[in-house]
C-alpha cells in the first residue's frame, strides 16, 4: 500500500488551491498569502500536474472553477478547515487554563462581573480573560473563546444560544425619587435628568425612542446627561444625578439591592436579547465548555 505522502498532492499547493478558488483570483490569493502572482500560478500548474485534471478555466482577467475544481474545492475546504481546528484545540490544550470571554459594557459591568466569584470558586484553576466592547469583535480572529452578545441573535460566523429576553424601563436612586416631584406617567419624565447612553450602536434605545415608545413626544430640547459607556450612565443614577434606562437582567442586582427603584411600572423592548455565542464550528477547550455551560446554568436562575 502506498504511504498517505505519496498519494497526496503537495500540501502548498493545496493551500494556494484553496485561496485562489475562494478569491477565483491568482493575484488576491497571492496577497493574502503574501506570494507574488506568479508563484500562485506555478502551484496551481504543480497541483493540476498532479492531478492530472485542470482545476481553473483561465478567462481574459478572471477565473472560473471547473466542475472537478469545485468537487476538489469543497474537499480541500473543509479539509484544511478541519485541520486549522484541531490545530488550534490542541495549541490551546498546551497553553494555561485560559479562557476568554467578549461581552459589552453593560452586560460585563452588571451581569457577568459579579457572577464571577462563583465560577472561579468552582473552577480555581481556569484564567479568564475579558475584552469588554460593545462593538461586535470577530471573535474567531482575536482568539475570543466565549461571548455575550446583546442583539437579535443572528450574527454571521457566530453560534447563538438564546439566555434572557430584555426589557427597558426608567431606573434612579431611592434617594432622587425622594428629592424630586412625582413620576407617574411617562409625560413626567420630561421634566426630570436622563441619563442617556450616546453613540450610534445605542440611538435606537434611547431616551428619545423609549418616550415616543410611550406615547410622549420629545420636547425640542430635553434635559439629557449622556455618556458612551453604560457603567457611567448607572454610576449617575446610583448617584442621583438623574434617571437611566434600565435594563432587565443587566440590573436586576442593583434593584434586588435596593440601590436603584423603579419609578413607574412602564417597559418597552426592542424584542431583542442577551445571547451566549461561540464562533462557528469552533472546539471549546475543556474550562471554556465549563465556562459555557455554567453561563446557561446561570442563565436559567436568572429572575428580573
């Protein structure tokens, strides 16, 4: 029987093979790969040789894949893409016990920060590391084990796992609601300090769509104290500066405390939700399961 190194092809070629079929361009394939055109074409000609099949249709600035190219091409895929997998597990299963989660500021500040101490007392050897944005990271390309995502739950590359749906609601101090006329209707809060959570991501959630939401019609000028992190925007409520939008789950702590009351019964939603998601057909190293399904186990304790 012939060893496996003589019945394949060369491995660099297939490489390059892959990276011209997907791009159906030498001269991009060559640049994610940092070889010159022609060095691309010369590994395409040895692979084809190989083969004894052609693999392109070469056309006037373009490239087309032949029906064997495309048949060789879902192969070498998924292949390769198997291969990068299991590299990466076993890379990672050398390395310490990390594991590393993405989630955005609120959800990191109110919801996973202080359900930590639970996980490490279980888990005393896992090392978890966080990069807080609330900007999508491409979790596959900066390594990002775990995340939390707050959204619709369709991102593509990413495998979603619904947790708790979200609602909003107007959040403050005991002591401003002691301090400061009634709040019993939505009307009322025009005439209060919101505390409002800026930037482009935030506009459809913000004070302006949650009082049109209620039937109120934004005056021309609202009395608003915005910040871009949503851990500054509860910092000033908790220091009575003024009234936030509230997040169900996000701070079901800080009112189960005390620290923050409702003034109004009153919650709208985007019908969106809090997601765990893990990039697409990624290996979670064994802390990293561990670490995914205690975040679904504390999911399900969760009680607004």
């Amino acid at each position: 029987m012939q060893s496996l190194r003589a019945r394949l092809p060369p491995i660099k070629s297939l490489v390059v093979f892959e990276a011209s079929a997907r791009h159906l361009s030498f001269t991009r394939a060559g640049q994610e790969l940092r070889v010159s055109r022609e060095a691309v074409s010369r590994q395409i000609r040895i692979l084809e040789s190989h083969l004894g099949v052609k693999l392109f249709v070469r056309l006037h600035r373009a490239l087309e894949l032949t029906q064997a190219g495309e048949a060789f091409h879902a192969v070498v895929r998924e292949s390769l893409e198997s291969i990068a997998r299991s590299t990466d597990t076993l890379q990672r299963a050398g390395q310490p016990a990390k594991v590393t989660v993405t989630a955005t500021i609120a959800i990191t500040s109110y919801w996973l920060t202080p359900r930590l101490p639970k996980f490490r007392a279980e888990h005393p050897n896992a090392e978890i590391r966080i990069a807080v944005s609330d900007a999508p990271i491409d979790m596959a390309a900066e390594g990002i084990d775990v995340g939390l995502r707050y959204g619709d739950g369709r991102w593509p590359g990413i495998k979603s796992v619904h947790l708790f749906d979200v609602n909003s609601f107007p959040v403050c101090s005991p002591g401003y609601v002691q301090n400061s006329p009634p709040i019993e209707a939505p009307a009322d809060l025009v005439d209060h300090t919101l505390l409002n959570l800026d930037g482009t991501p935030h506009a459809m959630e913000d004070w302006n769509w949650w009082l049109a939401g209620s039937g109120v019609q934004p005056p021309a000028s609202l009395h608003i104290l915005g910040f871009d992190s949503y851990a500054n925007v509860i910092q000033a409520a908790l220091d009575g500066q003024g009234i936030a939008l509230g997040f169900s789950g996000v701070v079901s702590g800080l009112l189960s405390r005390g620290q923050l009351v409702r003034p109004m019964e009153r919650a709208l939603s985007k019908g969106y939700a809090v997601y765990l998601v893990v990039p697409s057909g990624a290996v979670l190293t064994p802390n990293a399961q561990k670490f995914y399904d205690w975040i679904r186990a504390e999911a399900r304790l969760h009680v607004d």
